[in-house]
C-alpha cells in the first residue's frame, strides 16, 4: 500500500480529450490488457494526474500489474496503492527503464544474470509484448526469485 511515483509523460496514450470519462478509458484500457480487475476500482484524478486503485485482488501479481499498467499510461504521474493481494506473496521491486537498457541488462543489474531477463519478461506480461520493446520512463515488475 502506498503512494507510487511514475513519469507523467511516459507511456502509452489511454486518456483521450474526448470519448468518455478518463475512468472509464482506464478501465477499458485494463480490460483489454486483460488484467484481472475483478474486486478492484479504479478511479483517476486528471488534475492531479493520481490513479487510485482500492480494493481486494487474489494475488499480489494480479496487483502489481494494475499498479504498473496505470503508471504506464501517459498523464498518471502517481498511483496510490489501497489494494490488499490475498495471497501473501512478497512485493516486487520495481524499476524505471532508462536509455539504452535491455531486460538482459535489467536482468543482469537486479539478479545478478543477464539470462534471468525471461523472468521479467514474464512477470510484466501482458503489458510486454516483446522483450525487445522496453522504452525509458517504463516502469518494470522485478519479482524475488523463486
């Protein structure tokens, strides 16, 4: 739980100026990730550029990944965290993809083995759809190892 710092122009382009609430464009664009958002609302401020998700999710995956998919829409500049994960998991770190980084490189600085890069890969899906389209101000899922 708390109160997440993301770059507010980096990200995909969700939030248009016209066709809906910028909620109901968020919940659409979650959907269509196809995260599992069930049990979870999801309400957006665009004056202060804050999402706000509460609610209860089964696992602590299932709520990081609407916490990253939020802050990586562009115009959310912060998420506050009011999720609580059922499943007891420890929290991933995160981090913020600078130029020139690969998840080789990423795998290699928070594991300590460029091989590792699957597993971020993976725990980042479905918003990555390749491993080798990452770009600077993403932020990233670094689950513990197993």
């Amino acid at each position: 739980m708390g109160l997440f710092d993301f770059i507010k122009s980096a990200g995909e382009k969700v939030l248009a100026t016209a066709g809906g609430s910028p909620g109901a464009q968020i919940a659409d664009h979650l959907r269509g990730k196809g995260l599992n958002t069930e049990g979870v609302t999801v309400e957006f401020d665009p004056v202060s550029s804050e999402a706000k998700i509460s609610g209860r999710t089964a696992t602590q995956a299932d709520r990081e990944k609407i916490r990253v998919a939020l802050g990586n829409i562009a115009g959310v500049e912060k998420v506050a965290d009011e999720v609580e994960a059922d499943d007891g998991t420890a929290e991933s770190r995160f981090y913020t993809v600078k130029s020139g980084d690969t998840l080789g490189k990423i795998a290699k600085e928070m594991y300590g083995n460029a091989g590792k890069y699957p597993v971020i890969f993976e725990a980042n899906q479905p918003m990555l759809e390749n491993p080798d389209k990452i770009y600077p101000g993403q932020v990233l899922r670094i689950p513990p190892l197993d």
